[in-house]
C-alpha cells in the first residue's frame, strides 16, 4: 500500500461504507454492460441464415443485356432502440459475359467494405466520379450516365437512402417555390411556340396565296393546297 502525505492540518473526516463504495462502481459496470449489448457491423460478423434483399435492374443502351444487382442487409438489435439495418453483400448478374471479371471483382470488393463496418456511403461518391472513355449514355428521362460503373453507384445510393443510412436531397419550400414558377413559364412559352412550330401538313409545302397556309404540294404534277383545297389546275 502506498503511503500519502497529509501536509494541511485535518479538520475533519468521514469512513466511506462499503454500501457506498459499491454504489459508486455499479453505476458505470451497469452503463459498460448495456453498451456491450450493442452489436456493431465489422467484418467478423458471422451471416446469418436469412437476410433482407433488394434487386434493381439497370438496362442501358451500351449492352443488349440487363444487369440485375441485388443487396441484402443484415439487421443489427432487433427489437431494440438500437436497430439498425446495415448493407451485408451485393450480387450483379447479367447474361452478358464480357464483364464478368471485373463484375466479379467489384462484388467481392464492395461486399467486403460493407462487412467491414463503419461509414460505407463513402462507396456512392467513388463510384459515380467513374467516367467510360467511350463515352456515357441519357436515361429514359433525360438524366446523363458517364458510365455502367457509375450507374451502380447510383443504385447503390438509391438503397442507402431507402433503409436510412442517406439523405435524399430535397428542396427547400423557396427552392420548390422558384422551380414551380420557372418551370410553368417556359412550358407556357413552349405552348405558344408549339402551335406555330409544329408542321401539321407535310415537310416543304409552300404558302398557299389563298388562305396563308403553308399546305402547297405538288399532286399529279399540279400545285394544290391540302388546307383550303385551291389548285392551279382548276
């Protein structure tokens, strides 16, 4: 036992029970062990028989062969305030051969980062700043892909975002308000563009004089309007 030096005079004193003392350790075994009962995601995870799954199919212009990826989760504390639901491994499937290496490559690779636990989200960032020096492809819709790779990250961002772990981004209600407002007016400056622009009689036709129509076209060698009817020929 060590031995303590006093050098200020004792005024006065009191014996710590061992009631007390006990009392004092219990409070943070207690919190240690409830924290113990938390199960977090790393890599030595074992899987469990049944987990959770998502498929997403990704069809694009450069392969006449649809890409299947499916991700399943594990689910960490069920039942408790600590439930969370965490991506476990992902799987690509495509009849398409030529990529097999690299698809194989890729799911092995990301399923690793997702059993090593912690931020994974890092992974939608990575994939997307990937660029096809071929060149990307346009969405059904009008959204630009630079490439398959970063398609992927894409669907892999849709599903973080759908079991919590991202965001969507969103508008605020000014934002949503000017949207609204810039789109109305150009597709009221579309509409009355369109009825001018767009050709109802055929591509070429000329003006007719008669009724300033652009409907003149040659009929059995004979210039005749298709809106009012008028020929040269009588």
């Amino acid at each position: 036992m060590a031995h303590i030096k006093i050098e200020k005079k004792i005024t006065k004193y009191r014996v710590l029970k061992p009631e007390a003392a006990e009392g004092q350790k219990a409070a943070p075994k207690e919190a240690v062990k409830a924290q113990d009962n938390v199960i977090w995601m790393h890599e030595k995870l074992e899987r469990p028989e049944v987990l959770i799954g998502s498929t997403y199919k990704i069809k694009t212009p450069v392969s006449d062969h649809a890409m299947y990826v499916t991700i399943n989760d594990i689910l960490l504390n069920e039942g408790t305030p600590h439930e969370q639901r965490r991506p476990f491994e992902i799987f690509i499937n495509s009849k398409n051969l030529d990529h097999f290496q690299w698809i194989v490559a890729l799911t092995r690779v990301i399923s690793a980062v997702f059993r090593k636990g912690g931020d994974t989200t890092f992974l939608v960032d990575e994939l997307k700043a990937v660029f096809d020096p071929r060149g990307g492809y346009w969405q059904p819709g009008g959204k630009y892909m630079p490439s398959t790779i970063a398609e992927l990250g894409y669907v892999i961002e849709r599903h973080l975002q759908s079991i919590g772990l991202l965001k969507k981004p969103e508008l605020d209600e000014h934002q949503r308000k000017l949207v609204q407002e810039k789109r109305a007016e150009f597709e009221a400056r579309t509409k009355q563009t369109d009825a001018f622009s767009k050709p109802v009689f055929p591509e070429g036709a000329q003006l007719c004089i008669k009724c300033n129509t652009a409907a003149v076209v040659m009929l059995d060698g004979c210039q005749t309007c298709l809106n009012c009817g008028d020929s040269k020929c009588g």
